[in-house]
C-alpha cells in the first residue's frame, strides 16, 4: 500500500515536473517572441522617426533656400530701383544743365506744344527767367501769331523753385510743364525700358510692384 502510494507521487512529481518544464519553455518562447516583437517594433518606430526627420530638415532646407532666394530678389530690386532712380534724376539733372542755346530751344518747343490760346502767364524759376530773358517769349510769341493763336504770353511777376521747365497760368488754371513733372509722367511709361537698357537683361517690370 505504501509502495503504491509512493509510485501515485514519485508519478504525480513527474507528471506536475514535466507540465512545469512545458510552461517554462512556452513562456521562455514567448519572451523570445515579445523581444524579436519589440525589436522590431523599435526598429519600425526607429525608421519612422528617422524618415520623419529627414522630412523635417528638407523643409527646412527648402524654406530656409526660399527665405533666402526671396531676400537675394528683394535686394536685387530695390539695388535695380536705386539704379532707375539715379537715372531720371540724372536725365531732370542734364535738362537743367544743358547750354543756355539748347536750353532755350527746348524750352520753346515745350511752350508750343502746351500753350492753348497764347495769353498765358509763363511761371519759371528766378535762374531761368534771368537766363531765358524778354527775347525768349517774343521768339515764341511771334511763331505762336504765326499759327493762328493771341502771341502774348508773358512772364509771370512771381517765380517758383523749380529744376527747369515752366508752368502755364491762365487765370486760375494751371498747368504743370517742369522737368520734374514731364519726367515723372514719361517715366510710368519708359521705366521698364529703361531698367532692361540698364541691366541688359530685358524690361523689369517688378521695380514698382
């Protein structure tokens, strides 16, 4: 009775022995499974935060290369602006600075092309008034009786700060004949032109945007 009861333990030893090894090996198993699962679970995360990074810095890279782009073209602008700028100050500049002959046969070519009836006040600076002298206007005067119109024009009494040409007065009507004047109106016209002459690179139409 012993001796049986004895083999019922030694089996039921065995039996529990050989269920503990297979438990063991099923859970050493599924630890090998769970680390080659976060392994590569790591490695999958590891290359997602990579790609995400290299994404990262390329638009970075990208912004940083237009940021810049975009301010080398600001600066290429505004340096092509100053440049224009420069030229029509220098073109206002060379009008009023041209040889008293040509100076005068430019002046009266302006006067004949702006004066409507021919008894229109002439306002110009202290310096061209002394410059241009009476002879002047009785010069335009008799080519504008010529062409059919009064031929009195005549010096205004007061004269104005001006970089050349004149303004034409009849009663309260003014118009405005200055370099300044006709050089700014002809400049929203050429300025294009101007710029491509100035860089060689064709018209620039972006200079006032």
């Amino acid at each position: 009775m012993i001796m049986a009861l004895q083999d019922i333990i030694q089996r039921i030893a065995r039996e529990a022995s050989a269920e503990a090894d297979g438990i063991v090996q099923q859970a050493r198993a599924r630890c090998d499974e769970l680390r080659q699962s976060a392994r590569s679970e790591a490695e999958k995360r590891k290359e997602q935060i990579l790609k995400a990074a290299r994404e990262q810095a390329e638009d970075v890279k990208k912004r940083v290369l237009t940021m810049a782009e975009l301010d080398n073209r600001k600066a290429l602008l505004s340096a092509k602006q100053t440049m224009v700028d420069k030229a029509f100050e220098h073109a206002i500049q060379s009008l009023g600075n041209m040889d008293p002959h040509r100076y005068s046969k430019v002046m009266k070519k302006l006067l004949l092309s702006a004066v409507e009836t021919g008894d229109e006040e002439v306002i110009v600076s202290a310096a061209d008034k002394k410059r241009l002298g009476d002879g002047f206007l009785e010069a335009v005067n008799k080519e504008l009786v010529a062409k059919g119109l009064a031929g009195k024009l005549s010096f205004a009494n007061e004269t104005r700060n001006m970089s050349g040409g004149f303004i034409l007065r009849r009663g309260n009507v003014e118009l405005n004949a200055t370099f300044d004047t006709r050089i700014k109106q002809l400049r929203d016209i050429i300025e294009a032109d101007v710029a491509g002459i100035l860089f060689q690179d064709g018209p620039t139409q972006e200079l006032r945007k």
